[in-house]
C-alpha cells in the first residue's frame, strides 16, 4: 500500500496563489470581453448610455474575475 505523506497532499491540495492570480487575470479579460459584447448590444438597440456601459463592465470584469481566481486557486493545478 502506498502512503502520501505530508508534502504530497499539500502539493495536490490547490493551486495556490500564482494559479488564483492567473485565473482572475483570465477570468477578467473574459468578464471584459463578455461586458463589452453586452454593451455594443445595448448601444445597438438603443438601450444604453455611458454610465450603464461603465457599470455593466465593471461588473461583469470583477464577477469573472473573482470566479476565475476562485477556481484558480482551488484548482489542483499547478
């Protein structure tokens, strides 16, 4: 029977802070794609204006982001 010890399951516990960095950077972009895509739809329409545009990519940027440096950093990754 083969044991772990300790180091081994810390190694294989998450992904650690450069993984949760890496993730948010990745998660951002596509929260900014994403919020920019929503805000030419609305300008398409005619359901838009500047401040709602700011707001929506703002918003959908941190949520992704957030997300993205979550899963990161839970991730078992290296």
């Amino acid at each position: 029977m083969d044991v772990l010890n300790e180091q081994e399951l810390m190694d294989i516990n998450g992904g650690g802070l450069v993984s949760g960095i890496a993730g948010g950077l990745l998660g951002g972009g596509a929260g900014f794609l994403g919020g920019s895509a929503a805000v030419i739809a609305g300008y398409t329409t005619g359901n838009m204006n500047g401040e709602k545009a700011r707001a929506i990519i703002k918003d959908t940027t941190m949520g992704f982001a957030g997300a993205g440096a979550l899963a990161g950093g839970l991730s078992p990754l290296p």
